[in-house]
C-alpha cells in the first residue's frame, strides 16, 4: 500500500488555459453587469485588481492577489464588513483566481515560494467566514474541495524541495513556508468542517504522511490530529481503504523509526483516532498483532509514557468502554489518595498544635487550682490573724479593766461601771442608727434616682414644648393685641370721661322707669 501511493501521479502544476480563459471572460462579465447595477457598495480596490489580473499575464497575477491581504486587514474578522468584502471578492472570482494559482511553479514568479505561502495564507483566510448567496453549491461543492486539494498539493511542492535542499537556509525557508501551508489548511477546514472528510481522502494528504523526513512528517501528523479534534466523526465518514492507509503509515513510523519526536507524534495521532473511532481498537489488535510487543519493547521510557500507557491499555483490554471504566477507576483512586493523603498530613501538622493547646490548658487549668488553693490558704491565715488581734485586743481591754478597777476606789466602782455602760449603750446606738440610716439610704437611692430623673425629663420637655410654642408664634400670621400700658390706660379713661360730660345721660327716676318699662310691654 505504502508502495502503491507513493506512486499516484502528480496533477499538472499549470492550470489550464482554457479555465483561465474563461474565468476573465466570466470577470468582464461580472464587471460589466456590475457597471450595470449599483457598485457603490464594492470597494474600489476590490474593482481595480479584478481589472488588473484579467489583463496581465499568468506569472504576474499571484503578485497581484497578494494585494488582498492589504484589502482584508482593512475590516476587523468575522465582522458585517469582512463577510460583505469576502462576498464581493468572491463574486469577482478572485478567490477562484487563488485557488488556481496555488498550481503554478512559483520557481518562476516574483517572490518565488514565499509568494506561495502568502497566497495559500490569504485563500484561507477569505473562505473561512465566507457563505456566499450566489452559486453556493459551485462554493461548497467544487471551489473549496479544490482549494484543498491545491494546499495540500502545494504542501507536496514544498515538502519536495525541502527534501532536496542542502543548504540549511534553504531547508529553513522551506520548512517555514511548509508549517505556513498547513495552518493555512487547518484554518480551512476549521472554518468549514464538511472539508476534513476532504482532506483525509485526498491522495496528496497521504502522499504527505508518507515520508522518511522528520520535521514535514510532524506537521503532517499534527494537522492529522486538528482534524480529528475539528471533527471528531469524521473517521466513520472516510471508506474503510484510506482509514487502513492512514494506519499503515503510522504502524509503519513505529516500527521503523527511532527518533522519539516521530514515536510521540505517531502514538499521539494513533491515540486521537482510537478515542474518535472506538472500531478501531479491535481493529488494530486484529490487523498489527506485533503492535502491543512493539510499543511496550521499543518507546518505553521515551518521555511520552502517558499517552503510550493509555495506548497499550486500550490494546490491552480490547475495548474502549473498559479502558474508560479503568482509567476512571484510577482517576478516582489517585483523587482519593490525594485526598486521604491531605488529611492525614493536615493531621499531622494539627497534632504539635493540640498536644501544645492541651499542655497550655492543662497547665493553666492547674495554675488556677493552685492560686485558688493559695488564695482559700490566705484568707484562712487572713481569719487567723483577725481572730487572734481580736483576743488580743479583749484580752488588752480587759486587762485595762481591771488596771482601772484596782485604782478607782471602792466607792466609785458602781459610778465607773454605770459610765462605762452608758458609753457602750451610747457607741452601740450609734453604730446602730448609722447602720439604719445607710440601709434606708440605700433603699432610697432608687427612689431619688427616679425623680431626679423625672424631673430632667420635665425639664427638658417644658423647654421643648416652649420652643415649638415660639416657633409656631413665629410663624403665625395673626398678631394678638398689644398689652396696654398705664399711660395708655390714663388716655384712654381721660377720652372716656370727657365723652361723658359732652354728651350726658338723662337720669330716670325709678317710676319713670317702670311706665317706661310698661310702654314697651
């Protein structure tokens, strides 16, 4: 198989006159009918280069296309403006024009490989985000199968003369230009999943995969792998025949290579395709029977023991359903081992800490029995001092008695003693009337607390109540009557008794009054 591909022939480097042809017939076409309509709405540069590549020649016309990176860094991406310029450049076939010129040899162009890499990078980015709303099934169905189908041959171009270089500036350039193409390529079909399916099948991608180099071999892997991450379906839709080719070349990179860069990259591709397309695993064990032998023998200890471990379990077990099961099971195994290790050193680190809290509180809890035992000693010894002053004192008083009772005379005894119980009655009502007085003190205090309190309170509320009264004066439109004063009161008694005198009353006497009276009856 690996014979048979490598085989395949190359398609002509050179599009085809007649396509040419019949693309700037089409542009002048579009040009004309778009002179016809309104074309305010298309940039002008976008009008100026489809005029200018339908009248230079093939080899100038790559230059001119590189003019639309200028043209698609003027809008932000995935923006109203960006698909709208997208859609123009598409109905001008300028985006056709690139895809059929990523077939040229650019040995013989203006910026030789470069040019290419550039082109390569600038289709990519005017397809992904583009959803034309003319000729959509030519789109889907022709423009960008063939868009991929020239990456991937212009990637052939490339890894070719990267081959064949000696120089290491040379081998550089064209491994950068190389790397350029196929990111470009997953850009692509990132953009547009259906074209995975596309690329798998091409033949140019497995010619690709099929190399001894190192570097170019990587790459190729590594788009393997963004493809099954894009789509990771996209195995079920590929014919059996080109999955088996696919696995040959990897099985193939195992078994003869000895570089572990390319055993990484090869183990990590066969990984993602057994995790994407779970058949797989019965079919490696059955079809590469050596494999298991193979991993475990010649890429152990290589650096990439995780994903060769969960290759070999999955040869192992035969099934994906149980390598999932063991492969949680161990999941869960090391969570709880980190966990109950946690603990326990979460433990151990407490422990120092409750042995010295422990210790603290035993010793202060002894400390405290001891200075209450030393403070019940004290007041004990305290008692035992008061109790022996006190027989001292009676002991001294009595003894003073007596001394006085030896030198009163005998006839003044009964007057000393009457003295002396007077001032005891005496000293005894006074403590006793003190005691009184402070216990209805204290009674009292309660009391006198309360009213000097209550008296604070009326005193505070009369204030406030006086205030709100002048407020409210203040603010009362009505003035009462100005209080008279005794020089008022004299001028106004003064008017009143001169009103008098000038005009009198006729006095009636008491029988004038009555018939008076009798009349008005």
């Amino acid at each position: 198989m690996r014979l048979y591909v490598q085989g395949l022939k190359i398609r002509s480097s050179q599009p085809t006159r007649s396509r040419l042809m019949f693309l700037s017939t089409r542009n002048k076409i579009i040009k004309i009918n778009m002179s016809q309509n309104k074309t305010e709405n298309v940039d002008a540069r976008i009008l100026s280069l489809a005029s200018e590549v339908t009248e230079v020649s093939n080899q100038n016309v790559p230059v001119l296309l590189l003019k639309l990176k200028e043209i698609l860094k003027t809008t932000p991406s995935l923006s109203k403006e960006s698909k709208k310029l997208k859609e123009d450049l598409y109905n001008y076939d300028l985006i056709q024009y690139c895809v059929l010129v990523l077939k040229q040899d650019y040995s013989r162009v203006n910026g030789g490989w470069a040019t290419a890499a550039k082109l390569a990078e600038i289709l990519s980015n005017c397809c992904v985000g583009l959803d034309p709303s003319e000729d959509v099934e030519e789109f889907y169905n022709k423009i960008l199968p063939s868009a991929v189908d020239n990456l991937l041959f212009l990637g052939r171009r490339l890894q070719a003369r990267f081959i064949r270089a000696i120089k290491d500036e040379e081998k550089s350039e064209f491994l950068h230009f190389f790397r350029t193409v196929t990111d470009s390529l997953c850009w692509l079909f990132g953009g547009h999943i259906q074209l995975t399916v596309c690329v798998l099948q091409c033949d140019h991608f497995l010619q690709l995969l099929m190399t001894d180099d190192v570097e170019t071999g990587i790459t190729v892997m590594s788009v393997l792998q963004n493809i099954l991450r894009v789509n990771s379906t996209v195995l079920f839709q590929v014919d059996e025949s080109i999955l088996h080719c696919i696995l040959d070349e990897l099985v193939f990179k195992l078994s003869s290579a000895t570089n572990p860069v390319i055993g990484n990259a090869a183990t990590k591709s066969l990984l993602v395709m057994v995790e994407s397309h779970q058949p797989l695993v019965e079919l490696l064990r059955m079809r590469y029977r050596g494999l298991r032998a193979l991993l475990s023998k010649q890429w152990t200890g290589k650096g990439f023991g995780r994903e060769l471990g969960r290759l070999l379990d999955l040869l192992y077990s035969g099934s994906y359903q149980k390598v999932e099961m063991q492969r949680l099971h161990q999941a869960a195994c090391l969570v709880q081992a980190v966990w109950k290790g946690f603990q326990t050193r979460k433990r151990l680190k407490k422990l120092p800490k409750a042995v010295t809290s422990l210790q603290r509180g035993f010793r202060a809890k002894r400390e405290q029995e001891w200075l209450h035992f030393k403070r019940l000693k004290e007041e004990e010894e305290l008692k035992q001092q008061l109790h022996l002053q006190r027989r001292r004192a009676m002991r001294i008083f009595n003894e003073k008695q007596l001394t006085l009772l030896e030198i009163v005379h005998a006839g003044q005894v009964d007057k000393h003693m009457q003295e002396m119980q007077e001032k005891s009655a005496l000293m005894i009502q006074r403590h006793w009337r003190g005691y009184k007085e402070r216990r209805n003190f204290h009674q009292q205090r309660q009391a006198l607390k309360q009213y000097k309190a209550a008296v604070t309170i009326q005193r505070t509320a009369i204030r406030f109540l006086k205030k709100r009264r002048c407020i409210r004066e203040a603010l009362s439109p009505w003035k009462g009557p100005a209080e008279l004063t005794d020089a008022r009161r004299l001028e106004l008694h003064e008017k009143i008794d001169e009103h008098l005198r000038l005009h009198p009353v006729s006095q009636l006497s008491e029988e004038q009054s009555k018939e008076l009276h009798m009349l008005q009856v």
